[in-house]
C-alpha cells in the first residue's frame, strides 16, 4: 500500500515549484521524525533510562533537514556534541539512535560511544565532536581528499555560534579558501554559546557571516527556521563545491528551545523570547507551507501519526534490548583490540 506521501503526489501532480512535493513532503516527514525523536530522548532521560547528559536540537530541525536531503550519497557529515538531529537527518534508523543514548547494545555503536559521539560512516556520518571546533579542520581533510582523488563528494560541517570564536574555525577556513576545498562549513546560530549570548563577547552582529569576507567569501545569512530556505542555500553550495568553485560559509539564524544541555534550565534567556521564537516554530511554518502548496490536513496528519508510530516503536525495542556485553569493552579502543601496554 502506498504510504501518505505517495498518495499526495498522486493527487497533487499539478503542484511545480523548484523544489517539488516529493522533497517537501520528506522535508516535512523529516522535521518531525527530529523532533519526536529529540522529545523522546528528553522523556526518557526524566525516567532515568538516558543517562549522563545530552544536547539536544528541539527547534532547530529546519537546519539539518534542508543540508541532509540537497546532499547526495558520499557526502560527509561533521557534527558537534549536538548531533543527534543531524545523524538521524542522513537516515540512520531512529532505533539506532535511541538505543546508543540508553546504551544499549542494539545502538549505533554498542552503547559505547553515547549521544555526543554519534558516528555512521555507513550512512556519511563522520563523527559528532565533542571539543567546540576540532572537527572543522577534519571536515577540510576529508574535503582535500576528495579534491586530490577527483572525488564528487562534498564535506558539510555544522557547528554552533561559539566556535566562530575558537583559532580552529579562523584556521579551517583559511586553509578551505586558499586550497578550493569542496567543503561548507554551517553555523547554527541559536543566539547563546552555552549560556553567553554570543552578541556579548563578539565583535561583530554576525559571527560567522561577518567574518566571511577576511576569507574571500561571500555574507550568506539564511533563516535557519525555514526548511526550503535552508535546502535552497544548500543546493547552491553543494554546486559550487562541485564545480570546484570552493567553500561556503552560512550561517542559519535559529533558536533552542531547551537549555544548552540537560542540566541548564536556561533561566538566562530574557522573558518572552523562547514564545516569540516558537511563533516561527519550524515544523510550524511547514505545514503551513504544505498548505500553501496543495497537500490536505490529512496527509499531514497521516505523517504526524506515522512518525510518533516509528518513535514509540523504536523505544519499545530500545528498552528490551540487553546491555553491551564485557567482551566490546577493549575493542575499538585499542589497536591490537586489547589493553596491555607496551613498550
């Protein structure tokens, strides 16, 4: 039987545009498999079955929705701490997911590698970072390889608004530039660095676009609550990489709606502005753009009841799953799979 996307195409082959139902329709199944996904990571951490803490990306699902479907297979993802949205984005299961927060042995990793370092080359998945900055230069070897074997392939590094203020960010972008890597580097720009607003310890209004220009490139600021916004900018800088034209530097306006972390009630945020972000919410905007576009309430709906299906069953699974077994312990982390010391 065809699923709901499906039956809207089917009834709305009319419908032209430059990006087309079908990839609004996943674009729009995407944002909210993101967001169930995250809320159930939150609910179950409050019944103690996540353990340590996790940054989550409740909010700001237009981002990595729009980069992941203008990307083609082979392209690399780098993502921070906050990774859970971009990893799920490039089509690792939701099961995967939820099971590495739980630790449990049905994860992505075993359970070994835990929320902030989710990591599925399988799927372009190249590693979430945990130190602010580290991976921006790694993303710009991944792109010289690609650019020295003639590879079509094109790296993508997300980061948040306080990296544009590490030497790491300043230092991977020169090196992109003067070598015409195929790589594009995206600032989330959620408005706090942890808990600082970064317009209180930075120079300039925008930290990432206004510094564009000491590096030769151009100023793009996108609204990062936009999905098509996003995939449109996406799609150019795909193109450019490609064509050998270099990197990109875009920098996505958008907002948590959680703390930094699970321990930050984030009680620094001025009364009112989480509200007037929400307003803008980005799964919001989309339904109304599907709207706009043809596709009835009940399509909508049928996704929304599809998706939090897939969520509810990926937890069920996650809870019955065992824990990792003592026999993974060693392996991974050291070469010869043991942990004796040598000489």
């Amino acid at each position: 039987m065809a699923n709901v996307e499906d039956r809207a195409l089917a009834a709305n082959m009319s419908l032209n545009d430059d990006i087309g139902e079908a990839a609004r329709l996943r674009m729009y199944r995407m944002q909210v498999v993101l967001r169930e996904a995250e809320q159930r990571a939150f609910d179950l951490f409050l019944q103690n079955l996540v353990k340590g803490t996790s940054h989550l990306s409740l909010g700001q699902e237009a981002v990595a929705t729009g980069f992941a479907t203008a990307m083609k297979p082979g392209d690399l993802s780098f993502c921070t701490y906050r990774g859970h949205a971009h990893t799920l984005a490039r089509g690792v299961p939701i099961e995967k997911v939820l099971g590495e927060l739980m630790q449990r042995d049905n994860g992505l990793m075993r359970g070994k590698g835990g929320s902030m370092h989710l990591t599925s080359v399988e799927h372009g998945v190249m590693g979430s970072y945990a130190i602010i900055g580290a991976h921006l230069p790694i993303a710009c070897g991944a792109a010289w390889r690609a650019q020295y074997k003639g590879q079509s392939d094109v790296s993508v590094c997300f980061f948040g608004d306080g990296t544009t203020n590490i030497g790491a960010f300043h230092e991977a972008l020169n090196f992109a530039a003067v070598w015409k890597l195929p790589v594009i580097f995206v600032c989330e720009n959620n408005l706090y660095m942890e808990y600082t607003p970064i317009g209180d310890v930075t120079a300039v209004a925008h930290p990432a676009a206004d510094r564009a220009a000491s590096y030769g490139l151009p100023r793009i600021i996108i609204d990062g609550n936009d999905a098509d916004e996003v995939y449109r900018a996406a799609m150019e800088a795909y193109k450019k990489a490609r064509a050998g034209g270099g990197p990109s530097l875009i920098e996505c306006m958008t907002y948590r709606y959680s703390g930094h972390s699970r321990a930050d009630p984030a009680k620094y945020r001025p009364e009112g502005e989480l509200e007037k972000w929400k307003e803008r919410d980005p799964i919001k905007i989309y339904r109304e753009r599907l709207k706009q576009f043809g596709i009835g309430d009940d399509v909508i709906a049928g996704i929304d009841t599809d998706v939090k299906r897939q969520v509810d069953e990926a937890t069920e699974k996650c809870k019955a799953a065992p824990p990792p077994s003592l026999d993974i312990l060693t392996p991974d982390g050291y070469a010869d799979g043991g942990f004796a010391w040598r000489n």
